[in-house]
C-alpha cells in the first residue's frame, strides 16, 4: 500500500537504535519506490509530545502501519 506523503501513520516495529517503539507515531516525509524486488520504504519524522522533531528515520513500508479510530494516543519517555 502506498501510502501519501505527509500522513500519519505508526511504527509496526521497534527501532532501538533510534529510541523508537512500535506505535510511536510519525509523519510521512517521503516515498521511495525500490528497485525491483525491493521493498518500497518511506522516510518518517517522529515528534515529540510538544511537537518538536525527535528523530528522522528511513524504514520499510512493513515497518509501518496506519491508524485506527480504536485506537489511543499515550505518551512516554525516550527509552534508552
């Protein structure tokens, strides 16, 4: 699924080398297409709880999913 630039969408997977957790939620910043048998990926920026940028990451599109109106916003502190 190929998803619009600037929507917001979830992290299906943890990235510890970021301090990110899967649900964190980011904002789609780019699309890159993939080479053929590549998987598409999407640049994504991850805001903290005020709305200032926490990190700017690149990951696989299965790295992503999109929100659901059943689910919650919740906030926590960056792991370490």
């Amino acid at each position: 699924m190929k998803y619009p630039l600037f929507t917001r969408v979830a992290l299906a997977d943890d990235l510890p080398k970021e301090n990110l957790l899967c649900g964190d939620l980011a904002t789609i910043l780019e699309y890159y297409a993939g080479s053929a048998g590549q998987e598409p990926g999407y640049e994504l920026e991850i805001f903290n709880a005020v709305g200032d940028t926490f990190a700017v990451v690149t990951v696989r599109e299965s790295q992503i999913k999109s929100l659901r109106n059943d689910e919650l916003l919740s906030v926590r502190p960056p792991i370490a």
